[in-house]
C-alpha cells in the first residue's frame, strides 16, 4: 500500500462519502479547515474542493491517509453511518441456562459484550450457593457516555436501584467478594491503569450521563469516600465517576467489600454499577492528539479576515500564555470548529476535563471535543523561534508574524552607542584673584579635587559652558569638596545712622 499507492476503489470510496447528503455543511468546513482549503461557499463547493484534493493527491500515499484521516474524523463525530469500513464482529454464543451451572455472573458476561469491550463472555463460575436472580432484561442495552479518560470494560457485582425516598434517606449496598470476580481482582492487581470505579445514572434505558443524587454520600468498607458527587452547577454531564480501587480488599480471597451509598429527598430512580475500567492518563492523552490545522490554512484565513471592505484591517496580538493555566503553551490546540487563532495549552484543558468534563473551548465557549482537537502548526512554528521570555507577538493583517518592540530596542541600543562615543566636556572657571583658571575635565564621573580648585578666599564660581554641536546640554557640574564650615560666618546687618543721637543731650 505504501509503495503502490491508493487504488481505484479507495479513491472512489473516498468520493462517495463525500457525496453523501447527510453529511453536514459543517463537516465540510471542518475538513477543509483540516487539509487548507478555503472553508467559504456552499454544501457543493466545498464537496468539490474536497474531491478536487482527492483526485490531486491520490499518487502521495502518505496525503492521501491524511485526508482520509480528517474525513472519517469527522464523519464519525457527525454523521454516526459514514465510518470506516470495519470487519463484521462476530455475535458470541451464550449457552441456554439449562446447559450451564447456576451462575449469577452469567448474565454479567452478556452485558459486557453489550458493551463493546471486545472481551467476549466469560465463562461460568460454578458455585455451591443458591444462585442469584439475573438482571432485568432492560439492562442490555444500558451504556454510559465514552470518555477519552478511561475505557469499559466489565462489569463487578450487580446493577442496584435506589428507589426514589422523597422525605427520608435510604442506604443502597453493593457487595463484592474477590473469589467471585477473578478476572477483576488479576487485572487490579497487576496492572495499576485498571481502576474499579462506581457509576450512577437517572436512567435505565440507551446512553446515559453520570449523575448522582444532589445528597448522597459514598462509604467503600466503613471508610469515607471524598468525591465530588455533584459535578458543576447546572452542568449535566459534568461528573465523574468515583475510583474506589484503593479502597476495597482484594485478600483474602473470601472478603466481603461492603459499598454503602446513602441518599436522599429524590423524586425519581437512580442505578447504581461497578465498573472495571482501563483508565488514560493526560499525558497519553496529549499524544493521541493527531489533527493537525495546517500553516498554510491560518494565514489564508487571517488574510481572508483582512481583505474584508467592511473591516479596517490593523495588525493584532497573538498571546502565548494559555488562558487556563497562564502559563507559556507546549502544544497548542484549539478545536477545528473554532474560527480564532488563539490557542490553548493541550495538557491544561484536558487536566480541567477531567476533573469536570464539559468539553467547551475556553476561548469561544463553543464546543470543544476530544475528537475535534487539533495542533495549530502556525503558533506551534511561532513558539520554536521565539525564546521562552517572549509572551506574545504581533499579527499583520498578511499573516506575518513579529515581537513587539523588538525593533525599538535595537534603535535605541544603536542611539545609546552614538551617544557615548561623544565625549560632553564641562569648563570650570575659577575666579581667584586677577587671573582666572578654567579646567575641562570629560562628564564620566565625579571630578578629582584637585581638577575643580578650590579657591583661597572661599568664593567660587563654576558655569558650566556645553561644547558647540553636542547633541544635549552639559550637565551642571556642583563642586562636593566645599564645606560649610570653611565658610565665615555671617556678619551681623549695620543699624542705619540718621547723623545724631538720641540722648545727645545727657552728655
């Protein structure tokens, strides 16, 4: 494939799914966006602009996965029937009940497959116990919303209902022993990705969002288990589920884990689940980032914006702190739906994600998925020539890029150089008797004493004169060796004489 590039069906395939007519005005967009195509016309013209780039890149393997790539993205977040092909998976058998032993795991083992967990059923745990009652079979189709932070993949212990208790509190208990989940207890062990986590929903039926009950509290074994329950305010959708693994016993074999919740003043009923999940840190996370906005793409859309006759087009800053943590970006993302250049640091946002998903762009409040992430190579490109000190840069409305004041700093620098290689002299003139002295000393410092002269009789003068054609006056020159002291002291103001006095008559 690598080496004899895309066939005919793959081109055409491709074709199709760019034809099809479910597929949105702003799918399109957002692949052209993606592969640096203008984004302006109708549903046809940019279904022609992406044919268009189908057809010219079909001999470079390696584009042509590109654009594929940035398809099928999209199709998948928009248009759930448009995915790539796939191979049929196999419907696993279950054995009629009569064939197997009584087995309360059982039926856990078909809602897993309902899952999509890949692992198949697993097999039946005989048991000396009376069995348990199996599920409802409303339960088969019930699912959580998928996040990118942690992966289904069974299920641990049963499905439990907190009826609804709209004056008093109720405490729901789910139990679990080691012996009963085997493969659970190896994974938790073995592996410190796997996590048992605790879900709760309002609903029984299709895709559900985590919600707990407003007052709830959770124990795992007699222990408090602090969790926020709540989520954000008026934010449906924006809670996690509860990791409970370092709270449970695993040895002995026979422990009974005891997972209290406890509830109240609820108008409707809640389902309570343990879950083994396969959890992903952000860092993973940050490197399964793989859209990408093209350079190119930025600077065609900055100079769209300016070619506007209605818009006075000036240049702008570009910051490069991230608004979240206020710190300079690594790897700058933003969704492929959002139309500014700002972007954000791609491990802040999904650190904030995964304490409160909402998924929305912290700069436009529009939405900002995990699948719609991409790495804008024209910041990305600005941050490799800059060094770290720098925190923003000017945009011009063609989409060149500068650092502010950068080239005041290099004309002041060059200034300040002119100015020192001009020497400013000062002329000090000493009056001490008929004839004068004038000393010239250059202004680098504070003058010696002996240059300035300090005249016998105490009185001195010293104007300063600036040379012809200096560039700024000569500093006054003040003479720091003169005391006070040396100084006499001030003669006493003579009384005026009228010629005669007053008690001329007594003598």
């Amino acid at each position: 494939m690598a080496g004899t590039g895309p066939t005919k069906e793959e081109i055409q395939r491709l074709i199709r799914a760019v034809q099809i007519p479910s597929l949105q005005k702003a799918a399109l967009q957002s692949i052209c966006s993606v592969n640096g195509l203008a984004k302006t016309g109708n549903k046809s013209d940019l279904q022609k602009r992406i044919i268009n780039l189908i057809n010219t890149c079909a001999g470079d393997v390696q584009r042509f996965h590109e654009v594929r790539e940035s398809l099928y993205s999209q199709s998948r977040l928009l248009v759930p029937q448009l995915t790539s092909p796939m191979p049929p998976q196999k419907t696993p058998f279950f054995p009629t009940p009569s064939a197997l032993p009584a087995s309360p795991h059982y039926p856990l083992s078909a809602y897993n497959t309902a899952l999509g967990n890949g692992l198949g059923p697993s097999p039946p745990q005989p048991r000396s116990q009376a069995p348990a009652s199996r599920p409802p079979n409303q339960f088969s189709t019930f699912q959580y919303k998928p996040s990118p932070f942690y992966d289904v993949l069974s299920r641990i212990g049963d499905i439990k209902t907190c009826e609804v208790m709209s004056q008093h509190r109720n405490t729901t208990t789910i139990t679990m022993k080691p012996q009963d989940h085997p493969y659970a207890v190896q994974q938790l062990t073995a592996n410190p990705t796997m996590r048992a986590m605790l879900f709760c929903s309002a609903g029984n039926t299709g895709i559900q969002d985590i919600t707990f009950p407003h007052q709830s509290e959770l124990k795992v074994n007699g222990g408090d288990i602090k969790a926020n329950l709540r989520g954000l305010k008026n934010k449906p959708g924006s809670t996690r589920p509860v990791d409970i693994t370092d709270s449970l016993r695993l040895k002995p074999a026979s422990y009974i884990n005891n997972i209290e919740f406890t509830y109240a003043l609820t108008n409707k009923k809640f389902y309570l689940v343990v879950f083994l999940c396969r959890a992903k840190p952000v860092e993973h996370l940050v490197g399964k980032i793989t859209l990408k906005i093209r350079k190119e793409s930025v600077v065609t859309e900055i100079a769209k914006k300016a070619s506007d006759p209605d818009v006075v087009a000036t240049a702008q800053n570009l910051s490069l702190k991230c608004p979240l943590s206020y710190m300079r970006l690594k790897l700058p993302c933003r969704a492929l739906s959002c139309s500014h250049i700002q972007c954000f640091d791609a491990t802040s946002y999904l650190q904030l994600q995964e304490q409160g998903p909402q998924w929305i762009c912290p700069i436009c409040n529009n939405s900002a998925p995990f699948d719609q992430l991409a790495v804008d190579e024209y910041v990305r490109e600005i941050l490799v020539k800059t060094p770290e000190t720098v925190e923003q840069v000017t945009i011009e409305p063609d989409g060149k890029w500068s650092v502010p004041g950068a080239k005041n700093e290099t004309a002041s620098a060059a200034n300040e150089a002119s100015l020192l290689d001009d020497d400013d002299l000062t002329v000090s003139e000493i009056f001490g008797g008929p004839n004068r002295t004038s000393t010239a000393t250059p202004n680098r410092g504070a003058a010696p004493a002996s240059a300035l002269g300090t005249p016998t009789n105490g009185v001195s003068s010293t104007p300063s004169i600036s040379r012809s054609g200096s560039k700024r006056p000569a500093p006054e020159v003040i003479d720091l060796t003169l005391s006070d002291d040396d100084e006499p002291p001030a003669r006493p103001v003579k009384r005026p004489n009228y010629g005669h006095s007053v008690f001329g008559d007594r003598y």
